[in-house]
C-alpha cells in the first residue's frame, strides 16, 4: 500500500482533518468510516475524497498532524528545561503525563494506531514506528554522557512506553511520575 495524494490544505481540508482526527482518536481507525467522517466534518464524501484521495491518506495525515503536535510540545518542554541530562529526562516524562492530561485520555495515538495498523506497507507504519525510533534517538542523546548510552536508552525507552500504556488504560494514574523517577535512577546509576 503506498499512497501519492498531495493534500491541497484548504480550509475544507482541515475541517475534515480536523473531524476525522478526533474520531479516529476517540473510536478507533478502523471503527470509523469514510461516512462518518464527513458527516462530522459537514462535507460530502466527494470531497473528503477530493481532498485526500483515500481514507489511508487521511489515517496518514492525522499521524502526521498528531506527531508533529506533540514533537512541538515536547521540544518546548525540553527547551525550557537545564540541558542537563536528568533535567531532559525528566522534561520528556513530564511532557508525556501533561500531554496525556491534555489530549491523551485514550492512550497514545501511535500505540492505538499500531494495533490496528500493523503491516509495514501501509502508508502510515512508518509514522507510528517512526515516533517511538525517534523517542529512543532522543533517550539516546539523553544517556549520552553514560557508560552504555544505547542500554541506558532501551530502559528508559521500556519505562515511558510501559508508563504510556498504564496511564492510557488507566491502571496506574501514577505511571509518568512513577517511571519518571525510576528513569533518573536508571540514568544516575550509569554515570
């Protein structure tokens, strides 16, 4: 599956972007049809089509619009925090538990996608498995200073993704804070 539609972004674009993002967030990818999303946008399906050629390259923008949204929030956070690294560290913890507070009731969007969209040909694999290659490129540059940079970040990748999952389901409220100070003490300890 590959898909070559260049969205135009017009403002009927983003409307139904828009719709569709907070669909597929709240019910699922694969629950939701095209139908649907352009009655919640109040457009016709001829435009949502017009617009994005398929529903996969609508999948693919709202991955797309999610993950730069969170990049831009994440970055703040570690741009307002010391350049130490356990400073950073705890910035990407922080970042993750406000953001989940704001806009991730549901769990992370990539996780969720994941399990709906698992086959590495689809258009939007490459987003979703993209997001957390990068998260352990920055938990990586994080531990740089450590004796075993690559190791120190694989843990500390394990401690937000675990965490992302017990927030998202509910089971643990406290999992950001939890694995937050347990990634400062796995960072600590390889210095």
């Amino acid at each position: 599956m590959t898909t070559t539609h260049e969205v135009e972004w017009t403002p009927k674009a983003r409307q139904i972007l828009d719709a569709a993002s907070g669909l597929f967030y709240e019910r699922g990818i694969h629950a939701v049809g095209v139908d649907t999303i352009a009655a919640e946008a109040g457009v016709t399906k001829r435009t949502l089509y017009d617009r994005f050629g398929s529903k996969e390259q609508l999948v693919v923008e709202y991955l797309r619009a999610r993950n730069t949204a969170w990049h831009a929030f994440l970055q703040s956070r570690l741009d307002a925090a010391s350049s130490q690294p356990a400073a950073q560290l705890a910035a990407v913890f922080d970042a993750t538990r406000d953001w989940a507070a704001e806009r991730g009731h549901k769990g992370c969007a990539m996780i969720n996608a994941h399990a709906e969209i698992s086959d590495p040909t689809h258009p939007a694999y490459p987003i979703i498995v993209g997001q957390k290659k990068e998260l352990l490129e920055l938990l990586t540059a994080i531990a740089d200073a450590t004796t075993a940079p690559r190791e120190v970040a694989r843990r500390l990748l394990i401690l937000h993704e675990g965490a992302l999952v017990s927030a998202g389901l509910g089971v643990e409220p406290e999992a950001f804070d939890i694995a937050r100070d347990l990634a400062l003490r796995v960072l600590a300890d390889a210095i």
